[in-house]
C-alpha cells in the first residue's frame, strides 16, 4: 500500500492530529491511515481510564480532540438529557462518558475507524524518497509522511520488588489487565498519584480492604503542570532555551508527579480520618509469597498481609517507541538529546518525512506535551506546515 501519510498510533494524539489533517490540512482520506494493535482506535485510553475508576478528566472542558475549542460543550448540549453532570468544578471538567462520546461522535463524523489499520508497527526505514513501514502482519506501507504518535502506556513501571509472574500482583496499567477482586478482600496498591488515588477510591465504593502506600506524603495540584505552560508565561523562555538538558530539567521540574487535585486529596484524607483507608507513607523493601497471603515488609519495619498488591506506579520515563525507534534512530542518524528524546524543528520535524508528537515531542512543547493540550498544540504546529508547504508549492516560480 501507497500513502502520502500515516499516523502510528491511535490513541489521544493520533486521533486528534488525523482529524486535523484530513479538516485543516486537506489531506486526503484515501492518502491517511492509523496503525494501531487495537480493536478500535483510543482502545488503550479507555482502557486505562476504566480501570482506574476515572469518573472527570483532570482537564478542563477546553481540552478534547475536537476540532473547534467550543466543540465539546456544544456537543454537551446536545446531550444534556442524556448525559446528567456533564462538567464538575473546578474549571468544569468533563466526566469521562461525555468525553468518549464526544471522542464517538469525532471518529464518525471523519469515518476514522476506516482509517484505522489494526496491526502493530514494528519497523521504520526511512530516506530522501520515501518512509516504509513493516507491521507485524510483514505487510509493508510506502508512505511519504509519517507522524509518529506513540505514547507512554505500554510501559508501565514495576518497581524492581515487584514479582511479575505472582498471579496476585498486577499493575492497573499493563495492557490485557482486567483482574478485579470480585468478593471483598484486603488489597495493598502502591502508588502517591492521581492513578493510585482512583484505584483506591474504586475499591473502597467496591467494600474491600485497602492499604495505600505512598512514598510521599499527599501533594495536591490541581493540574499536571502550572497552567502557565499552556500560554507564553512559560513556554516563551522554554523555547529561547538552546540547551536540551536544562529543557530536560525545566520539564522534570514542571510536571507535578505523584499528585492528586484537590478534591480527590479530600476524598483519601476522609477515608483516612475516617480509619476507612489504612494509608502508609513508606516504600516496599520486600514481598514474601505465602500459601493464602502475600506477606509485604515495609522500610520502616512494618508488615502486611494482604489478598493482592495493586500497582498504580504510572509509566516508565524512557523514550517510548522499543527498538523501531531505536532503529530508525540508527538508520536515518536522527538526532537526540542527551535524555535520548528527539531534538526536532517547530514543526515537529524529525525529519523531513517524519513528524513526532506526544512523549516524543516534548523537548519542543514542553511539560504539556503528553497531554490532551499537547496534542492540539502538535495539531497547530504540524497543520501550519503543511500549509506553509502547500502555500510555497503553489506560490510563484522563479
């Protein structure tokens, strides 16, 4: 198959950015797929925020994958009857139902999921002429364009106490995971953010017995990273900013890891005040696999026993992609910044066929590049330059 461009990955970002070529960039729907392993596109978001319990993104209501700014309280309206609490304060925050069917309803409007090739990528070679993409079917894609929008989130941290091959201890966010106690039991998850916060709180609505150890004690913000990154307050002096080690830096300092917003820091501190959530501010030195119980001891000297041990220890903070980008890195001599993240133009060009956005983007978009508002940025600066492109091609000949 012949494409003038292709989309590896299907999940927030890619989504967003094909609704923007085919809107804003012209492309046509013949010359554009996705390539994603899953049943449908944005399986893994769905996944992930169904496990955890997620009822409300932590965004605000401008922050969806439509195309317009207003799209999804315009579509809220629309749904009103069907749909009650829409938006929760702060900042009105959608729920996750309105969301996805706002995702739905952009999915149909663009026929994306005809777009969609359900195989995985597993190999990138590029040059001058053109991109080819091998998936794991061996089938082979001739594109001219490539965006790749990989994601953090088949790689879950483990920490390294953590026995992988115990049937009673999972991490909420490896691919596949669907193990949930189905009577009540006494569960231990592990994790100080927004994720194990979610978990925890599922369980106790679920009746169970829950532990919550954190390295750290409750941090709340109520974003991800200061809303300043998301206009020129930030990211105006991140861009004057020549050395990608101090980009590196001002991005691990901006991200507010291992926090939870406020009123889900209200939630756990009644459930603790209230002897409800047994919470532990510690770290695990060891887990010893007993008959019935898995015997947990703490660095503090104390010890559990519990049913079964809940990762919620979010991703692993290295350069997504496994070898395909390692390889592509190699072959088409990409460069790379000393964190090994790419070192792209302000189009997000890696290369001249090769275009990047989330994780991989964010030495160019800063601390916001992972998320909902990083993929719309990604969608302006690669939208601008196909236009500059076509404004160029078609512009007078000397």
């Amino acid at each position: 198959m012949k494409l003038n461009w292709l989309i590896i990955g299907g999940g927030i970002h890619g989504v967003h950015i094909a609704a923007r070529l085919l809107e804003e960039g012209n492309v046509d729907r013949e010359d554009l797929r996705i390539v994603d392993p899953g049943e449908q596109l944005l399986d893994r978001w769905r996944s992930c925020t169904a496990t955890t319990g997620m009822t409300h993104l932590r965004s605000p209501a401008v922050h969806h994958l439509g195309i317009e700014y207003g799209s999804l309280r315009r579509f809220a309206g629309k749904q009103k009857n069907r749909m009650p609490r829409h938006f929760v304060p702060p900042f009105d925050r959608p729920s996750i139902a309105l969301f996805n069917a706002h995702c739905d309803e952009l999915e149909k409007n663009f026929g994306l999921a005809e777009l969609h090739i359900k195989d995985r990528a597993t190999k990138c070679s590029i040059d001058c002429d053109k991109a080819v993409v091998t998936l794991a079917s061996r089938e082979q894609l001739e594109v001219q364009n490539v965006i790749l929008a990989i994601g953090a989130s088949e790689q879950p941290h483990w920490p390294d106490w953590a026995p992988r091959t115990h049937p009673q201890v999972h991490h909420v966010f490896e691919p596949g995971f669907d193990d949930w106690p189905d009577t009540p039991r006494s569960v231990m998850i592990v994790g100080g953010g927004i994720s194990s916060g979610h978990v925890a709180l599922r369980f106790l609505k679920e009746g169970h017995e829950v532990h919550l150890v954190s390295r750290h004690p409750l941090r709340e913000h109520q974003f991800d990273s200061d809303p300043g990154w998301l206009g020129v307050k930030y990211a105006s002096s991140f861009c004057r900013t020549d050395d990608f080690d101090e980009r590196r830096s001002l991005i691990n300092s901006a991200r507010n890891r291992g926090s939870v917003p406020p009123d889900m820091g209200r939630a756990l501190r009644r459930a603790i005040a209230r002897q409800q959530l047994h919470w532990h501010e510690d770290e695990v030195s060891e887990v010893i696999e007993d008959d019935e119980k898995l015997e947990v001891s703490l660095k503090t000297g104390s010890e559990l026993a519990v049913d079964g041990i809940y990762l919620a220890t979010g991703f692993t903070p290295g350069r997504p992609g496994g070898s395909m980008v390692d390889e592509l890195i190699e072959s088409a001599s990409l460069p790379c910044a000393q964190c090994g993240y790419p070192i792209v133009d302000p189009a997000l060009r890696w290369h001249p066929r090769l275009y990047v956005t989330g994780p991989l983007a964010e030495l160019e978009l800063g601390p916001v590049s992972r998320n909902i508002a990083g993929a719309r940025r990604a969608g302006d600066r690669i939208v601008d330059s196909i236009r500059s492109k076509k404004c160029t091609l078609s512009g007078p000949q000397i």
